[in-house]
C-alpha cells in the first residue's frame, strides 16, 4: 500500500499527540519512541516487520525491568512503538543510542527520548556523534536535505542489510 504526502503527516499529528498523552499520564517517567527508518512510499512490508522487531526485542533487552508501560502499532504509515521507562532521560537516551549505534540494523531504527518539553533529546546531549547515512560518510541530516541518494538505492541498501541480518539468526 502507498502511502500518500497527507497521510504520513497526519500520522506524525497522532504520533505527537500520544506522546503528550503518554508523558502526561507519566510525568516523572521517561517515554522512548521508536519508529523504522522506510524510504519510498511503503512503509508497511516484510523488511519493516523485521526491522521494527528486532528493534522491540533490542529495546526490551536493555530496558530490561525499567518497562512501565508498552504500546506498539504496526501501521500502514510505518511502524511505531512507545516505551515508558523509568530510566532517567539521560540514561534511556544512551541507551537508545547504543541499540542504533551497535545493532546491526540499528541504522534503520530511530529511536528517541523526550525531554519535559516533548522535543526530542540530542545525540549530542548524552555525548554521541550525530547519526552517519546508510550509505556514505556524511551526517545522515545532510543526505536526507540534499536527497543525495535516491529512494531506490536507499533501498538496495537496506535490503542488504536485512538480508545479512536475517541469514545470521
Ligand atoms: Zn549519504
């Protein structure tokens, strides 16, 4: 199913409004959100199945016993998954990092932390290196502007990936 301009962007609406719904339910607890990294316009197939998986299993891995509360919706507009922890934001940040940083389809997971404000806690704030392109040495932001690298090949790239990934379970 393609998913259209419109759709993605009210399915970022509803994102955030249940991210506000989620910190104020837990207001001294931390919300982690993880969405899958899908170039094009189908953000629902097998690839996304496996990568939003081995992110969930990544995640409660590591956040292991520090898990309040779990919602995961496995949308046509991309995977989504939050996670209230009671890491202190700095701590879920690092660790989230570690899991994007370390995993092997980490690259393709993103997950973020939320500060009292609801914005997004940096890279930067909890000392890592903002986050690299899937295919070349630039800072993925810089790619993403420029569209250096077209939809197509974003793709045979991450079906590389997922195809490494899968052959080593
Ligand atoms: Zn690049």
């Amino acid at each position: 199913m393609e998913i259209t301009l419109d759709k993605l962007l009210a399915s970022r609406d509803r994102r955030v409004e249940l991210q506000q719904k989620l910190r104020e339910k837990h207001p001294n607890l931390t919300l982690m959100c993880l969405t899958v990294i899908m170039p094009g316009n189908v953000k629902r197939n097998l690839s996304s199945i496996i990568v939003s998986q081995a992110a969930v299993n990544a995640i409660l891995n590591r956040l292991e016993g520090n898990i309040v509360e779990i919602i995961t919706r496995d949308l046509e507009t991309g995977y989504e998954a939050y996670f209230v922890t009671s890491l202190s934001q700095y701590d879920a940040k690092k660790t989230a990092c570690g899991i994007e940083d370390n995993h092997p389809l980490g690259r393709l997971f993103d997950i973020d932390i939320f500060d009292n404000d609801g914005l997004p806690v940096k890279r930067e704030t909890v000392g890592f290196a903002p986050r690299r392109c899937l295919m070349c040495d630039n800072e993925a932001r810089y790619c993403m502007r420029n569209r250096t690298h077209t939809p197509q090949e974003l793709n045979v790239k991450i079906q590389e990936m997922i195809d490494a990934y899968v052959q080593q379970l």
